[in-house]
C-alpha cells in the first residue's frame, strides 16, 4: 500500500525537481510544492474515469435551524436522506435552486420544521466541497446521509493514501507530471506524460469492464 510520501518520493525521482520536496527526517519528507501537483494529478484522474471509490456516502449531523450541508470533496449528489424522530430514513425531494427560492422567499429564514426538499447550492466555503440546501431549515439536530459521486480525498500528511496512491500508485505519478509539465507549458512533455496515464487507465477500464460482467456461466 503506497503513500503520499511513497508517491511524492517517485515524483520527484521522475521529475528531478529536488526543489518540490526536502528531507527532513527520510528522503523527501516534506512536501515544498510537489503535493500540489500530486493532487492536481489525482484530481484529473477522478475526472477520467470513476473507480470503486467514486461513488460512496456521506452522513452528517445537521444543527437545528440551519439549511446548508457542506460536503467535502463532493462531485455530485444522487440521493439525500434525513433521519426521522421514528429512527426511519426519509427521502428528500431534489429541486432547483430557483425552485426552492420561489417556494421558500426567505430561504435560511424559512421558519423551521422536518426538512423536505434539496438542491445544489453555490459554493459557500471556496474549497473543495460541494454544497446542498435543505428546505425548510432543521427544526433540529438530524443525521443527514447524501448517497453521491466523490473525488479522492486530498492527500496532506506523508501517511495519506487513496484509491490511486494503493492500485494505481505510478499512474497517479505520471498524472503528476502531466500537471507539472504542462504548468511550464512543455506541450511535448505534457503530451508524453498524458499518453502513459490514458494506456494506464485503458488496461483499468477493461477491468471495470471485467468486474461488472456476471459470473454466472450462459447456458
């Protein structure tokens, strides 16, 4: 199982940029600006092509009166669930945003009570997450559990891993470089990494393909 540290170690082997990593302890220990263009890489590959761990569950605890769920490292949402006093999960129904402003004039203001609607709503925290409202605002504290499309979380500390960093770990790398030579505009390098990460992901899809075929023999 490979790390972050493991990933920005080959990086910069590859890319002989000693200046986007210092050793501090082990080789290449601490990230000067190479984790940037690891996740930059990671990122890109999330937006290629899914993986086991694109789709997944969110679940947090809402506070009474609010109407806004952040969810971090979210792409896209297909489902919303709150849970009732009952212990039961109930489905909300996904609007427009210019529905639900219609419906609802003083949105975060609406009186409060069991919330029943969501959309997607402008990102409020300028990072990387997505954000939902729900309508009408919580009468109280309640488990929300948002059924969606993930990106890989951001690797940050040596430790981090991912979906990519464990099975993909030099594909993950070459998309590394793909954002690095292509931020210095080297059009003939950036084209050759992305060539080795599109063979890479060429020989995963076939076994996406493989994996969801049914066992099952035809008779």
């Amino acid at each position: 199982m490979a790390t972050l540290h493991d990933v920005r170690k080959l990086f910069i082997k590859l890319s002989g940029r000693e200046d986007l990593a210092t050793t501090t302890t082990t080789l290449h220990d601490t990230d000067a600006g190479a984790d940037e263009y690891i996740n930059a890489g990671q990122r890109y590959l999330d937006g290629l092509m899914d993986n086991p761990d694109s789709n997944r569950l969110y679940e947090v605890t809402t506070q009474s009166g609010t109407c806004y769920v952040d969810i971090p490292d979210g792409r896209s949402v297909q489902n919303v669930f709150v849970r009732t006093t009952e212990d039961e999960f109930q489905k909300l129904y996904n609007r427009t945003l210019s529905f639900l402003l219609e419906e609802y004039p003083k949105f975060e203001l609406t009186d409060v009570d069991f919330p029943t609607d969501y959309c997607l709503y402008p990102n409020r925290t300028q990072g990387r997450s997505l954000t939902i409202a729900i309508l009408p605002p919580a009468d109280d504290n309640y488990t929300v559990r948002i059924f969606g499309k993930f990106y890989s979380p951001w690797l940050t500390n040596n430790s981090d891993t991912s979906f990519w960093t464990n099975m993909y770990k030099m594909t993950l790398v070459h998309a590394a470089l793909f954002m690095l030579e292509g931020s210095y505009r080297n059009t003939e390098g950036a084209t050759d990494w992305r060539a080795l990460v599109m063979e890479s992901l060429g020989v995963m899809d076939k076994d996406v393909v493989e994996q969801e075929m049914p066992n099952d023999p035809i008779i």
